[in-house]
C-alpha cells in the first residue's frame, strides 16, 4: 500500500481521495474543468488581474512561477507578483487592498486576525505554500567563542550578562521568530530574557549581520546560504530539524477580499497549487526556477545561491556537507500545500506562549475561521490534487513533544519556557 509522509504522521494513500475525480464537485463547478477553461457565467472570477505580493525569499517561488509560466491563465486571472521591502508594508498593503493577496508569514496571518501584530482584521490562508527551508544563521566570530549548536551557545549565553546578544527574527507573530524561540528554548535559552530580539527584514540580515548588529538570526533562504559563501555565519539547525515538514509561508488575504472575491480566490489558489507541483516534479524544473527567482524583479542574488539549498544541497560552514531529504517542499503530492488547522493552531500556541495572546482562545474555531478549507478544496478539485482525509496532522518536533492539534491550551501552558 503506498503511503504519504505528513510530518512524522504516514497517511494511507487510501485516506487520500483524488480531488479531480470528485464527480458531484465537478458537476457543481462546471466551470472549472473543460479544459481547464473558465466558464463565462456565474464561476468567473470577480477580478482577472490579481496582485500578489511577496518578499525576496525562494519560497516565494511558486507564486511567482505561477506568472511566469502561466498557469495563471488556465484558471482565467493574471496574477501580479509585487515585490515588497519587509512583512510589514505586506500587512498594511493586505489591509489597504493595495494587495489583493500575498506570499506571506503564517503567523503574520493569525496574528492580524488576532489583533497582534498590527490591526485586527479577519484574514484568510488559502493554502500552505511551502514546507521547511529557512534556517538559523550564526555569526562567524561566535564560532571563535566555541559555539556550534544550541549547546554550546547555551554556555556562551549563561557566562555572560542576560542580553549580552543579539538575535533577529523578521516580523513579531511570524514563523521565523517562532522557530527562533522554539529552538532557543529547547536549549535552556529564554528569547527575551537571557537574549534581545530584534526584527530585521529578510534581504536585510546579511547586511546587518556583516556589520555586528546582532549575533544571531532566523530567516528564509536564500539568506542563510548567503551569509555561509560569504563567510559572515554559519547554519546552527535548520528549521526541517526543528520541525519536520514544518508549515512555512502561506498564499494569505484578508476574509472581505474572499467574500467579495470567491470565484477569483478559487483560481488563484488553483494556479498556485499548479505551479507548487510543476516546481516539484523535477530538479530541472528546480533549476529553472532558481534560475528565474534570482533575477533582480525577484529575489536578487546569485543563481547558485538559491539553487544549492533547493536542490537539498546543505553546506552549514562549519566543513559538514550532507544532502537533506528534507529541504524547501512545495508539494508533497498536495500535503505540503493543505491549510491543515492544527498548523494554524500551533502559532496561536507559540503566541499563547510568549504573552502575545493574553489568554487562551478557541484555537480550532479560529483555525476554522481563517483557513479557508473550501476554497482549498475547491481549487484542489480545478487542479487534480489530492486531498487528506482528515484536517489535522501530528508531528514531533526537536525538544520530543508531540503536537497533533488536540487540547491546544493544555498544550500552550506545558512549557518550561515561556513568557
């Protein structure tokens, strides 16, 4: 029986139900399958030219190889892919309507809807865009203090006067100062009273890495491999090690753009979903879109520094080269792209955690609210990706707790560390 890895969760294949010949769907969207083509009545999408922004980062792959290959036009809309400086200018352009969608921060997206983070505002995740591939980065003259991993960075810290370091993270909710915080106390190591935090855009880290603003960062890549060919840092964990097959960044928008814009939220998720599993399907389709990312209108570096790390080919800087099995997934034959709740509700967790929520909340009814399952599901069925049984997944993350989406508060207030 063949299986399908969600995490350290192994699926059966037969919980897996292909989406394209659901034929009672079919028969409602009539629309979305001859040929792939649009119907001109009631299906259409409200809007044919959809801005998507994004930040320089590779994840941010599919939706611009959504454009450029044009799956986009199969579903009858145009997407707009819109470069922008931090995840900052994406909240604010998301809320203004100046972006009608974005490639962005999975817990940007709760922490909005939250009112954390910036306004409160109801917001949706139409799909997950990608697993694993980010990355903590510490700076080379820590090295020369005999740091190398969590460990020994614990004795550092400990030796020294809380706050003696630095560590930059790219936005307060966001995915990379969880990972940060997770990993560092794992390590005994509390992110805001034995260290600072900072929050430093993306393209920025290497920049201010180079000159001792902080010592430490999480970020996506290609920023991490970056920082190694330069010589600036080294790779302390991947966040794949931290988590597995971890939920990344999402297609987000805010919910009054989904409710006006149903049909064309449907095309977009479609198209994007279309171009997650072109990327995946082989090392040269890999390849071509390093090579197409790098391009200044993009992500603006060197084609191999983006390449190396899609491919699974890690070097930390430390002289350990190895080839991860688990490296960037845009796909995963539709597990990597599903808006799964308990991912959802794992950041309300980490917020819970770190006193950005102020009490516990109805982790699964907010999950609900924001993860837009029937639009997903209903993109799915206009792209032939399979769908999971179920809507939760479990995983083991690096300091052994399980997390599977079940009593979520309990969960919440377990940790040794927290606020």
């Amino acid at each position: 029986m063949k299986t399908l890895k969600t995490g350290t969760t192994v699926l059966s294949r037969r919980g897996f139900i292909k989406a394209g010949a659901a034929a009672g769907t079919a028969a409602l969207l009539p629309g979305l399958f001859p040929g792939g083509a649009w119907a001109a009545g009631s299906d259409a999408p409200e809007k044919k030219e959809i801005r998507v922004g994004f930040i320089p980062l590779t994840d941010c792959a599919s939706v611009v190889m959504a454009a450029v290959k044009k799956f986009d036009e199969k579903y009858g809309i145009r997407v707009v892919p819109s470069k922008e400086a931090n995840w900052a200018s994406v909240r604010d352009k998301l809320l203004s309507g100046e972006l009608d969608a974005a490639h962005v921060l999975y817990g940007l997206v709760y922490g909005v809807h939250m009112g954390v983070g910036g306004p409160k505002r109801d917001m949706a995740v139409l799909m997950t865009l990608n697993n694993n591939g980010q990355a903590i980065t510490l700076a080379s003259q820590l090295k020369e203090k005999g740091v190398a991993d969590g460990a020994s960075l614990k004795k550092l810290v400990a030796a020294n006067e809380p706050g003696s370091y630095t560590f930059a993270q790219t936005f307060p909710t966001g995915t990379h100062a969880m990972w940060l915080y997770y990993w560092l106390a794992a390590h005994d190591i509390h992110p805001f009273k034995d260290v600072k935090s900072i929050v430093v855009p993306p393209p920025q880290m290497v920049a201010n890495a180079r000159v001792g603003n902080m010592h430490g960062y999480c970020v996506g890549e290609p920023w991490n491999q970056r920082a190694v060919i330069d010589g600036i840092g080294f790779t302390a964990v991947t966040t794949q090690d931290i988590w597995t097959d971890h939920p990344e960044k999402v297609l987000g928008t805010s919910a009054a753009w989904v409710d006006k814009h149903p049909n064309a939220a449907r095309a977009l998720t479609a198209a994007v979903l279309d171009a997650s599993r072109w990327i995946d399907a082989s090392e040269a389709n890999r390849k071509e879109t390093a090579k197409v990312i790098a391009a200044r209108s993009y992500v603006n570096t060197d084609v191999d520094v983006i390449e190396g790390r899609v491919l699974g080919h890690y070097d930390n800087g430390l002289g350990r080269k190895w080839q991860d099995a688990n490296a960037m997934k845009f796909f995963r034959d539709g597990a990597a792209t599903f808006p799964w709740l308990s991912d959802g509700m794992w950041f309300l967790t980490q917020h819970r955690r770190w006193g950005l929520l102020d009490r516990d909340v109805d982790y699964l009814a907010t999950a609900r609210a924001i993860n837009r399952l029937d639009i997903y599901r209903q993109a799915a069925t206009a792209a032939g990706v399979a769908l999971p049984a179920g809507e939760m997944r479990s995983s083991t993350l690096i300091d052994g707790v399980v997390w599977d989406g079940t009593e979520p508060a309990k969960y919440a207030g377990s940790f040794k560390l927290k606020a």
